[in-house]
C-alpha cells in the first residue's frame, strides 16, 4: 500500500505499538476528523 495517513497510523500504532483498532478510531476521529469503519481498518491491516 501507498503509505499515506492511515497506513502509517496503523503501522506505528497498531504493528509498533500493539494499540486496539478502537484506540487507533479514537486517535483518528480526534486528530484528523476521519470516522473510520473497524472493518475498513482490518482491512488496511491486513494490506499492510
């Protein structure tokens, strides 16, 4: 994948850090006003 916004949330977050898919919707909805699905991010996890 392209490494764009939410790739390289996920890749620092979720692989580096080991943080849950809702903790990662959280930072996203806060920082960037991005609503995310839970199953569009599983998604892009498993593109990764």
């Amino acid at each position: 994948m392209k490494p764009d916004l939410i790739s390289q949330t996920l890749k620092t977050y979720f692989v580096e850090k080991g943080k849950t898919i809702k903790v990662i919707q959280r930072y996203l909805r806060i920082h960037y006003k991005l609503i995310m699905d839970e199953k569009v991010l599983m998604k892009r996890v498993q593109n990764l």
